[in-house]
C-alpha cells in the first residue's frame, strides 16, 4: 500500500465505542499500514496524457499515439498492444534489458526518445511514438488496429487518417525517416569506464606518453597535471580518443623534487543501449530518454617520477710547493645533469665525497694510470651543507700530514654507495663519478733536502829551504835574506858598467895598431 493510501486512511473511532481487545487489533493493523509504507519503495507516479492524437485511455479505437508523462518526462510504449499506461507507473531507472529489447533495439529507441522525443509537438509526439513501436514490435505495430499490409506508412495512413487527417501525412514522413536514422544506429554501450596510462621514458623523466584505454570506443577532454601534451604544449587535450597514445612533457612543480604526472577525463562514448525504464500493471512498458554514456578517466604514474642528478666535482690543491703539514684541496661539487635534489623541507640532499691521496715520485702525468710503486699518503672526506646548495666552495684538509718528499696527488670520488637513499633515487643505484688521476690543480709537492757540503783542507804554507844543520853562523847569513837583498844590487852595477864600456867603444876610430899607453 502506498503513502497516499495510508494517508488516506481514517480511523473514525471511538475509545468508547469500541471494546478494548478490538480497539488493540485496529491500532496494531495502523501500525502495520505505517510500517509497510516506511519500508516500501519510492511511491510510483501515474502517467498522463503526454503530447500527440488520439484518446488517452488504456483501450479505445485507435488508441492514444504520442508520448506519456512520468514525473515530468515523455515516455513511450515498447510494448505495443498493451493498455494505455493510465495508472500508476514505476520508475526503474536506466535499464540496458528494457522489454527484453537487443542492444541495437535499445539503442535506437534511446535515440529517438532522447533526439526527438522531449517535445510538445504533436506531429513529432506521434511520429517517435509510431517508429519506437516499430523498432520494438514492427508486426504487432502494423496490424494492430485493423491494417493488413506491410508498410509503417501504411499503418500510420491507416489510423491518422481517422484520428487527425490533416496531420497524416506529416506523421507518415517523420515516422518513417526517425524508423531509417534508428535502425541505422550501431549498437551502443548501457554502460563504460576506463582509465589513463602514463609512461615515463627511461632515459628522460621528463617525457612520456598517455595512453587512454576503455572498455567501448569514446572522446573526450583530457586535463593533465604537471604535464602538458608535448603537441600543443596545453595540459588540456579536447576530442581525445580511446586506444590513442599522446606524447606528454612533464612540467615539474619544483625543482629537484620527486613529482608524479597525473590526468583526468571526461568521456563520450555515444548513445546508450538503455532506456529508462517504465512499468504499468496492466499496460504498456515505456521508455524515456537514457541520454549518452558520460563516464571519466583518471590514472597517475605508477611511480613517482625523479629528476636525475649526476654530481661532478672540482678541485685545487692550496698550495702547490710545500713544506710538510696537512694536505688542503679547495673542492666545489656541482650538477653535472639535472637539478640538485632537495627534501621534503626544501633543504638540498647532502652529498658524500672521498678522495684517495698517493704519493709518488715523479709528477704524475695527467690521465695516466696511478703507478704500481705509489703509496698512498691518506684519504678526504667531505659532506656537503645542506642549505648551501651547488656551487658551495668546501675547504678540507686532512687530518694526516705530508711527511716524505714527493708528489701528493688526490683522486675524489662520487659513489652513489655513499649516498642517502633518496639521494640515490635521483642518481641510481649504479652511479659512481671519479677524478682522472694526475690533474695538474691536484698536485702538491715536497722537494728533497739539499745535500749536506762536504769539507775541503786548507792549502798547506810554502816552507823556505833549510840549510845544514852544520853550517856555520856567517854561511847561514849568506844564504839568508840579507845576502839575497846585497846581490841584486850588485848585478845591476855590473850591467851598467858593461853597457857604458860598450857605448864608448863604440865611438873611438877603429885600429889595428896596438894600443900604446905612455
């Protein structure tokens, strides 16, 4: 029983009039009628007379050819031959197995009920009306009212010639041009979903693709998040199709974050092989319009996508020539790809750095391969600041110092073994960066002492020639200085006079006579 018959329902007693056990009976029944109509379904709505010819009543001569009203919306029948829906109808929402209809029959009927049939209209009323009839029982339409032949404009001939003449051949024209355009339709789905796939590329995070998949063929608008298609450069695709791939460039919202490339759309996937569905104990089924299939879309990465990040380091020795003490690089560590990461807090992911420093005794040459006799003088360790950032310069010095002369060389390293695991997500678990060994900015050099000098012997002093021990005092004086002071006088004396002797001679008149000294 309804809530109006309950509501109807007027106990017109009398406590007096009534003895107490019957009194008990008709207010447990109330209850009952109460209870009934709480629990029932929504109340169902009588339909009325919609928009075209002919008598509104479940039998009549030439029926009732148009459309019935339900709650506000035009309905027609599907089952032909059946009463008039005068009474009470239930609604049973959008059904894709209506009357026992097919696919194709559903489809078309949804068509012309949805296209054409939400009209006030007569002619057009009754011209959906004749061809959803048809599609749903062409026989039983035909012949229905007397007509022996085999043609829907027939039919219509038959009965709107009696119902409105005037009208006939407008009915017979749209009728038969709605039955072609219906019959024609290709069956569509009473329902569809679907889904889009993203796809990084395993060599750039930044591009991909998007697939749509669904279960029936359909378009729609797509609208990415951090992404935007890679054609048009716009995060909104419009008449998208299903079992299509489109290119996709991501659009990080921050720079060295782990983000995901996410969508969302908006599907058409055509006219729906349902109807909605109406019911009338002892008359016609009938159906209003169940529109299009509209279903959305979404997906995301299956994981999050990270931007990758290769860091590089460079390096100077402070001082090139020194004496001893503690090894001391300047070393700066940059991006050599991507963007340096950062953490949930906005900080930069420290980096972890080593260097092996080897001692050898010759300069290195650069490039070339540490020698087998290099010892290694000790190691470097480094750790960048978290809110420094790229570029930071570090200054570190090791904790050992330079002892033994020769050539001090370091080889820094960037293992990603090293890293935090969210750093490594960024560089890959394979990642491994290393110094060339021998770089000249990476050399420090300790020279060998210079050589003690050796002592050379003074030159020993001339000693004068001694004379015998038994020379007597007056020889020794002879052989003495003063003899050798008396006789260079003495020679130079003779020189002279001999010279002088000489020049006289030279001037007297040669002659052979000898010389007579009287």
């Amino acid at each position: 029983m309804t809530g109006s018959s309950a509501g109807g329902i007027r106990l017109l007693l009398s406590r007096h009039a009534l003895r107490p056990p019957a009194y008990a009976l008709v207010a447990v029944v109330f209850l009952i009628i109460v209870a009934l109509d709480v629990v029932s379904p929504s109340r169902a709505a009588a339909a009325e007379r919609g928009t075209g010819f002919g008598t509104w009543a479940p039998i009549s001569a030439y029926g009732w050819h148009g459309s019935m009203l339900v709650n506000g919306v035009h309905t027609y029948c599907i089952t032909p031959g059946a009463p008039a829906p005068t009474g009470q109808s239930t609604d049973h929402g959008v059904s894709g197995s209506a009357a026992g209809l097919s696919a194709q029959q559903l489809t078309g009927i949804n068509l012309l009920v949805t296209t054409y049939g939400q009209t006030e209209d007569p002619v057009q009323a009754a011209a959906v009306a004749w061809a959803v009839k048809a599609i749903a029982n062409r026989e039983e339409t035909l012949h229905a009212f007397g007509y022996r032949g085999d043609s829907l404009a027939g039919a219509i001939h038959w009965t709107m010639s009696a119902l409105s003449p005037q009208h006939d051949r407008a009915v017979q024209e749209r009728a038969v041009a709605y039955y072609d355009e219906a019959m024609r339709a290709a069956p569509g789905p009473a329902s569809a979903n679907g889904a889009l796939v993203f796809a990084a590329d395993g060599a750039d995070h930044r591009n991909g693709t998007l697939r749509v998949e669904t279960s029936t063929p359909a378009t729609g608008t797509i609208t990415l998040t951090n992404a935007v298609f890679a054609e048009s450069g716009s995060a909104t695709l419009e008449n998208a199709s299903t079992g299509s791939t489109y290119a996709i460039v991501a659009a990080p919202p921050a720079e060295g974050r782990p983000y995901t490339v996410s969508g969302t759309g908006r599907f058409d996937a055509g006219l729906a092989a349902a109807v909605r569905h109406f019911t009338t104990p002892g008359g016609q089924e009938t159906a209003g319009p169940a529109g299009r299939v509209h279903f959305d879309a979404s997906g995301a990465d299956a994981a999050p996508r990270f931007p990758p990040f290769s860091p590089t380091i460079s390096t100077r020795v402070v001082a090139r020539e020194a004496q001893g003490g503690p090894y001391i690089d300047e070393v700066t560590v940059i991006a050599a790809d991507g963007s340096w990461p950062r953490a949930d807090d906005g900080s930069f992911l420290p980096v972890r750095a080593s260097a092996v420093v080897d001692r050898t005794a010759t300069e290195p040459v650069p490039g070339s391969a540490i020698p087998e006799g290099a010892d290694v003088a000790g190691t470097l360790e480094l750790t960048t600041d978290p809110t420094a950032g790229p570029a930071a310069k570090y200054t570190v010095a090791s904790e050992w110092e330079m002892s033994a002369p020769g050539y001090y060389t370091a080889v820094w390293s960037v293992r990603a073994a090293d890293q935090l695991p969210a750093l490594v997500a960024h560089t890959g678990a394979d990642f491994a960066w290393t110094e060339r060994f021998g770089e000249p900015s990476q050399v420090a050099v300790i020279a060998p002492a210079p050589p003690a000098p050796t002592a050379t012997p003074a030159p020993a002093a001339e000693t004068p020639p001694q004379p015998p021990a038994d020379a007597h005092p007056a020889e020794l004086a002879a052989t003495g200085a003063e003899a050798d002071s008396l006789r260079a006088p003495a020679a130079i004396a003779v020189a002279l006079l001999s010279l002088g002797i000489a020049i006289v001679t030279s001037r007297r008149p040669w002659s052979a006579a000898p010389l007579t000294i009287g």
